[in-house]
C-alpha cells in the first residue's frame, strides 16, 4: 500500500531542486519522464540516424570510392532500421515496461556507444586521403549528435555523454590538425557542444523543478496543515487503495483515536496550547508508527491509523495499545504540564466489514461506546469491536 510518510515538505523538496538529494518518489517520476522520453523520440533517433547515413553512402556512392571502404555503414543502417521498427513497437505497445532501468542503460550504452564509433571512425576518415574532403561527416555527426541529445535531454547523462563522444573527437582534431577553415569548424563544433551542454544542463533542472513543483502540491493537498499528517482527502485516498489491495487478498486494520478532555484544554487555555498539544501528539503517534502504517487527522483531535496487512485481532489490538503508549506522557506547553490521555477503537476489514467505509464505522462506534462509558460492546456488533482507554 502506499501510504503517505509525511516524511517531508516543501522546504526539503525546494532544497531538492536547488541541488540536493532529491526524494525517492521525485526521482521516481524523473525516471516515468525518461521513459515516456525515450519511448516518444527514439524512433526518431534512428529515423535520423538512418536518414544521415544514407546521405553518406550517397556521397562515397557519388565520388566513386570502394564499396569496401563504406559497405560497413549499409550494416549500421539496416541495424537502426531494426532497432527503429523494435522501438516503434515498444512505444505502441499496451504491456508495460518490465525493467525501465535495465531500459534506461540499454539506451544509454547504444547511444554513446554508437556515437562513440561513429566519432572514432570519423577522425580516422579525416586522417585518410580516401575521405580527406568529405567535410559532410563531421558536419553530419554534429547534426546527428545534437538531435540525440536534443530528443535524450530528460536523460541528461545519457544526453552529455552523446555531445562529448559524437562532437569533440573530431572537432579537436580539426582545431589542432586542420588547415585553417577546418580550425574554424573545429572551433564552432565545440561552441555548438558547450551551448547544448548548458541547454541540456538548464532543461533538466526544468524538468526537476516542474516535477518537484507539481509533488509540492500534492503533499500540500494532501497534508493537514497544523500537524503535517495526513489530511482526510489523503486518508480516503489510502482507504481506497486498502480496499483494492484487500480484494487482492491483504487485509488491513482501522483504529481511530480520539483525545481525553480536549475541549476543556481548549476552553481552559486557549486555542494556541490547544494547537500545540496537537502536534505534540501527532508527532508522538508518527514516531509510534511501523512502516505499512498511515497516521491521519479526521478533523479536531481525532486520528485515523490505517495498519496495512493486519488480520489477527491480537496484533492490532498491539498496536493500538502501543499508540495509546505513546501519548502517556504529559506535554509540557507554553509552562502548562498537560496529561495526555485518548481512547481508541479498532475494527479489521473482511471481519467486521468489506469496504473501508464499514470498517471505518465500526471502529469509530467502538470508540464512541467506549467514550459513553460502555466496554467495547453493543447490539449488533458482537465482540468483533474492540476499543482501549489510556
């Protein structure tokens, strides 16, 4: 189930996209970014790559060389056109994509890897009187590298990796070898490299910023804004989710928590300490909680606990007791000592309900009866309800 950590806010996430470490789910979501990327221009990679390779069979074609010296490229073209309709496929495809990392490498591996023979071979035909004059190739492997990068920019390693390998090979030899026009194309394929390598830089941290922007807002709508929990929207969300996971065969336990007197500390002290106490205990049942466990506010001083895969009474009735352990201790706000005391009911789905709505139900009369006095038992509820006081 996926619950939601509260673990951190708007402060971290912006910290995130200054340059730090970015949060799990962020970087999960880069990572559906590259994937839809490389899905959506890939095919176009090779489709340009098939195009510029074609014009440089057309030109040995024209200058009369030996089919020898560049029958090699009809190879890599007749790949890219395999590897193009493979990608095509991939990209219409209704079956997810089993490993994306392992995808991710592949691309990343092809791509430099490609552009990096591509690259050596080009030096190697700038040094041979065979190719000397066939300036198209260089030329070709700037346009070609640029696209790459271009459509791969989500990727930004991947992306940088392209520009080095298929651009600075040859420029540099043209820089330092060639005759003067050779030095000034030399020069303006690494100028060429250096912008988009910024470009690439600055479109990534875009892309970064957008993601964590968007992930901001989310934690937002979905975060209670006095304690940092999660909000009711937040909580019914994970209900959902609980219940489609429970059809799958994982059970789940609700317990909601309600605090002892209040509404006296609010009326006696104020709202202001009211509030504080609030967050006290918020903070108190988040340490208490297990991983697979979501901690919520319903609205006052009511709490939701979803515990994720717990089916047998005695565990949840654990846990339970283990929250209410949590708040035994006095809080100590604005110079007020204050007892911290609550009641909390419990139901389990598939027992005491089907849906989350029903089990939420019966643990919320478990609390109330326990509330008005009564032992955890009514009419029509049986002893599957159990509630606790502390």
């Amino acid at each position: 189930m996926a619950g939601f950590s509260g673990s951190y806010g708007a402060p971290t996430l912006l910290r995130a996209a200054g340059g730090g470490a970015l949060p799990g789910d962020v970087t999960q979501r880069i990572r559906s970014v590259q994937i839809e990327r490389a899905l959506e221009h890939v095919p176009m990679i090779y489709a340009v790559a098939l195009f510029n390779i074609t014009l440089i069979l057309v030109l040995c074609f024209h200058k009369g060389l030996a089919v020898s010296s560049y029958a090699w490229m009809g190879v890599v073209a007749i790949a890219a056109f395999l590897r193009m309709i493979q990608w095509i496929w991939r990209a219409h495809s209704a079956q997810p994509m089993r490993n994306p990392e392992k995808t991710l490498r592949g691309l990343t591996l092809v791509s430099v890897g490609g552009i990096s023979g591509l690259s050596a071979w080009s030096v190697y035909a700038l040094t041979t009187p065979t190719f000397a004059d066939m300036i198209l190739i260089p030329v070709s492997l700037v346009f070609g590298s640029t696209c790459i990068a271009h459509c791969l920019a989500p990727i930004r390693r991947t992306a940088i990796g392209v520009l080095i390998a298929g651009i600075m090979p040859a420029a540099l030899y043209l820089l330092l070898f060639g005759d003067f026009e050779g030095a000034i194309l030399g020069a303006s394929m690494i100028s060429i490299a250096v912008l988009m390598i910024i470009f690439l830089m600055e479109s990534y941290q875009r892309i970064v910023d957008g993601i964590v922007m968007a992930e901001e807002i989310r934690r937002l709508a979905h975060t209670d804004a006095l304690t940092s929990l999660a909000n009711r929207r937040a909580i019914m969300d994970a209900l959902d989710e609980a219940d489609a996971e429970a059809r799958d065969g994982t059970g789940y336990a609700i317990a909601i928590l309600d605090l002892n007197g209040f509404k006296q500390i609010n009326d006696t002290l104020g709202h202001h300490v009211g509030d504080t106490l609030l967050q006290r205990v918020a903070h108190r049942l988040r340490d208490a909680a297990q991983p697979g466990e979501l901690v919520g506010r319903l609205g006052g001083d009511e709490f939701l606990i979803l515990m994720n895969a717990v089916t047998d009474e005695g565990v949840a009735s654990a846990r339970t007791t283990a929250f209410l352990a949590a708040l035994s201790r006095p809080a100590e706000v604005d110079g007020h000592r204050i007892p911290v005391t609550g009641s909390i009911g419990h139901a389990l789905s598939g027992r005491d309900g089907e849906s989350a709505d029903a089990v939420m139900m019966i643990a919320d009369k478990a609390l109330y009866a326990l509330k008005r006095g009564q032992e955890g038992r009514s009419s029509g509820i049986n002893d599957r309800r159990r509630s606790h006081a502390a």
